[in-house]
C-alpha cells in the first residue's frame, strides 16, 4: 500500500496551531476529515471538491485522510478550508512540499475556488510574523493582516491565484496600508451642548472620564441619563497604537471586522437588558469574547441595569476587578482583556418616579429600596461614582447650544488630565487612575484629608475596596486641578458620589 503525506500549518482564532497533515492511500475512494470536528469543518470536503473542479482539477481516486493534529483539540469554522486545500495540492504534486514548508494559512473556499472572509485575521498575522513565516489570508482580509507590522504577507482573491503564484505563472501584488475614512475621521458621538440642564451630572460625567472610572446614573425617565451616557465617547481621549491593535485583535476574533482595517476609535457597546450571560461575558463553544471584551479600552453602557438578569450582572464582578474574563469550556480555556469604563443607568424604582411628587406610585419609598435590591451589593461596592439625575427645570429648556459648553472643551480637560496619569504611572501598564492601586496612591493623602477620610469610613462602614476607590477618585479629582497632592476638599467631593439613594 502506498501512502504520501504532506502538511501544512494553520493558525485559527485559539491560541494553538493546527497541523493539517493529508494522507493519499491506494484503496476505495473516500474524504475523510479526522480530528474532532464540527458540521461546518466536515462539509469542507465538499468546497474543497467543487473549488478544485471549478480549477479543472479532479480529486484522485485514493483515499484522502485529513489529520487535524492536535486531534484531540475541537475544531470549527470554515477556516481550515485553504490550509487543507493547499496541502491536497501538495499532496497532489499540483504545488511543491517547498511552497507550504513555511506558511501559516486561513481562509473559506467559495465553490467557485474564491477565498473568502474569516474572522481571527488579525492574531493570526501576529503568530505568523513572531514566528517569521509567511501569512496567506484571504484578498477581502488583507487590509486588517496588514496591521501585524512588516513581514510576508500573500492576500490571494482566489486559490487558482495562489497556485499560479506558487508556480510562478502569476505574482500576487504586494499589499499596502489603505487609509479609509474610518481611519482618520472620528464617528460623529453628538456634543455635550445637547443637553439641557444637568450641570452637577455633567461634572460627574467629566470626571469619571477623566481617570476611567465607572459610574452608575439615577433619575426619573427621560431627564437625560442615556444620553448624557451617548456622549461620553465624545470626550474620551484618542487611543495609542497599542490599544488600536488590542481592540481590532478581539474585534476579529468576534468576527466583527470589516475591510477598513485597524479600529481608531474607542468601542461605545451598549448591549439591551435582554443580553443573555453569554453575550455579556463571552462564551459559546468557541468560546468567542463578549460585550464586555469587546468594550476593552471604551465604555459598556448597560442601560435599566436592575433589568438585566441577575446571573448577568454577577458575572461583571470579576472582570471589573481585573480587567480581564477568562471563559472555561470543557473544550477550551481563554483569557480575553476587559478592561472597560462601566457606565449604568436606572430609575429609581419600577414605576420611575420615586421622589417626584405627584407621580410617586401607592407603593414608596418602599418600591425604591426593592428595585435596588435587585444589584448586589458587590457589583455596587465596584462603582465608583453614583450620580442623582433630577428632573430638568423649565429655565433648563431656554438655554442656547451657545451658552452650554462643548464636549471639544471638556475633552481637553479630561485629555489634560489623562497625560498626568499617564506620566505617572509611565513604565508600567496602568493608564488611568481607576486601574491603579490604591495603596500606592495613599501617601498623596495630607493630613486633612486622612482625617476626613478616615472619620467618614468609620461612620459609613465603608468596605476596604470602597475605600480605595475613594482615593483613586480623588486622585483624579486632583489631577484635573493640576495639583499633587489628595487635598481634603477632594475627599470631600469624592465621598459626596459614594451615596446611594
């Protein structure tokens, strides 16, 4: 009996590399695909036959045994199509062992032979270039490859391409950074001077802008809190290079990339309270990141908060804590960043109106205290800054977008504010006073601040890490004062948000 192996390598959106190793036996004629995979990964025989016809190729008549090795690891998606085609062809002699020695390949066969859209791209480029092989992705990918930095990227729209490539009938051009708009305009996020009223609220907002942190907003419908969240992006200061390429690599991952490329712009995810565990979380049996992976470096905004599931809302403890979510299935195991600006909003009880007279319902202020009961102490001990959104006054409704200031002139506040953190936490992967420890912050702390600080914890039974969180807002509170030092009037003003109705 005679047998011939080729392989080639492929990188897919799990840390692990798959070895795709194709066996051609004499004997009856089979496709067979081993190495656990799912529906989408057996139907591959089937593209990949119709591919290779419509090049005028035709499968021999042996048996063809696919190894996706690691057998043992759960294989799905369609991206495996061009890493097995290609060693087919290998296999076949249509394409020499020395063209696939070294390259890591991804793409979906079409029927027609074109090579089509997957997601993991861009982590796969990365792989391919710290390993310095030679990266093959599909032509309609290319333009998020290209961000791995310099290295051997081929971007075929088609595998007859690819073969003629390799058989030096046709060369693939080389790719180059494409700047669309989405590069190099900022989506249009509305402007502060929008909102009418709600001065003590935008100083809030300013201010959890400005050291990231996370902020829970309270009031009767319709005075504003949603909005107020809509604007937020808008005074955000831009992101660096580095977390461009961490948005866009779990961006791909979701498979939510388009072919503008690299993200620029901070992620604004405002999911429905409907959102199940796994939307928020991340999960599946791919175990693909969530709402809250994809917010990393920008804001989740869940609105009616108390509205989401309980089990939902628990699951954020964790993340809000680390800045990451690591997923565990049976199958797999990933730990995906999430460092978020968490930002919530919720009336103050079921019918929306406690404390307004006249529309309060027969059941306050117990109705109040119930609603609340539905987030858990540990999640609200995790908010830093809790902000009461009155009603809006009529002399609200006569201002002018004139006499209101913009968001470009709170931005530059916050952006001010944001190079202090940065410079002083330079060397080190803490960017914004919310992600910092809080023992390392204390010894801004004078003496009168101590004072009222520690007056105020015995008193309110404040936890250890609501302590904490007191110092790093205040931090932030003195950063936009452009002072050193944790002065007793920021105190003060940090332990005013810590109140919760």
């Amino acid at each position: 009996m005679h047998a011939s192996v080729k392989t080639v390598s492929f990188v897919g959106i799990s840390p692990i590399e798959i070895e795709v190793q194709i066996q051609l036996l004499n004997g009856l004629p089979a496709f067979t695909i081993v190495g656990l995979p799912d529906k989408t990964v057996a139907e591959s025989r089937e593209r990949i036959r119709a591919c290779l016809f419509s090049m005028g190729i035709s499968l021999p008549t042996k048996r063809i045994t696919v190894n996706l090795a690691p057998a043992d690891v759960q294989k799905e998606g369609s991206h495996y199509d061009l890493p097995i085609a290609l060693a087919l062809l290998a296999a076949m002699d249509v394409i020499s062992q020395e063209d696939i020695a070294n390259i890591l390949a991804i793409g979906e066969l079409s029927l027609n032979g074109a090579v089509a859209k997957v997601p993991g791209i861009l982590p796969a480029a990365i792989c391919a270039k710290s390993q310095g092989r030679i990266f093959i992705c599909p032509e309609e990918c290319a333009q998020e490859a290209v961000w791995a930095g310099e290295y051997a990227l081929l971007a075929p729209k088609s595998l007859l391409a690819l073969v003629n490539h390799f058989r030096g009938e046709q060369i693939l051009p080389k790719i180059t950074i494409q700047y669309s708009e989405r590069n190099v305009t900022a989506t249009n996020f509305g402007c502060f001077s929008d909102i009418k009223g709600q001065i003590m609220a935008k100083r809030a907002v300013e201010i959890a802008a400005a050291g990231a942190h996370n902020i829970l907003m309270l009031g009767p419908p319709g005075v504003g809190k949603s909005l107020l969240a809509s604007r937020i992006p808008s005074i955000l200061p831009p992101i660096s290079s580095e977390e461009a390429l961490e948005i866009t690599m779990i961006h791909s991952l979701a498979g939510q990339m388009t072919a503008a490329g690299l993200i620029t712009e901070r992620p604004y995810r405002a999911p429905h309270h409907s959102a199940s565990l796994v939307a928020l979380v991340g999960g599946g049996s791919s175990a693909k990141p969530g709402e809250i992976s994809l917010a990393h470096r920008g804001i989740l905004f869940l609105d009616e908060l108390p509205e989401f599931s309980r089990q939902a809302l628990e699951s954020l403890r964790q993340p809000l804590e680390t800045g990451q979510i690591t997923i565990a299935r049976a199958s797999n195991h990933v730990t995906y960043p999430a460092r978020i600006q968490f930002i919530a909003a919720m009336n103050p009880c079921r019918c929306g109106y406690l404390g307004t007279s006249g529309k309060e319902c027969n059941l306050a202020p117990r109705c109040g205290k119930d609603y609340l009961r539905k987030i858990s102490g540990p999640l609200l001990d995790r908010i830093d800054i809790f902000m009461d959104v009155p009603d809006i006054k009529i002399s609200d409704f006569v201002q002018s977008k004139d006499e209101i200031e913009k968001s470009s002139t709170i931005k530059n506040r916050v952006v001010k504010a944001r190079e202090i953190q940065l410079l002083r936490y330079r060397g080190s992967s803490i960017k914004t006073n919310a992600e910092a420890n809080g023992h390392e912050l204390e010894h801004y702390l004078t003496d009168a601040a101590k004072e009222i600080l520690y007056k105020c914890i015995d008193k309110s039974k404040i936890s250890a890490r609501g302590y904490y969180r007191i110092v790093k807002l205040a931090r932030t509170l003195a950063d936009m004062e452009n002072t050193d030092s944790i002065e007793d009037i920021h105190i003060s003003e940090a332990l005013s948000y810590r109140k919760i109705i």
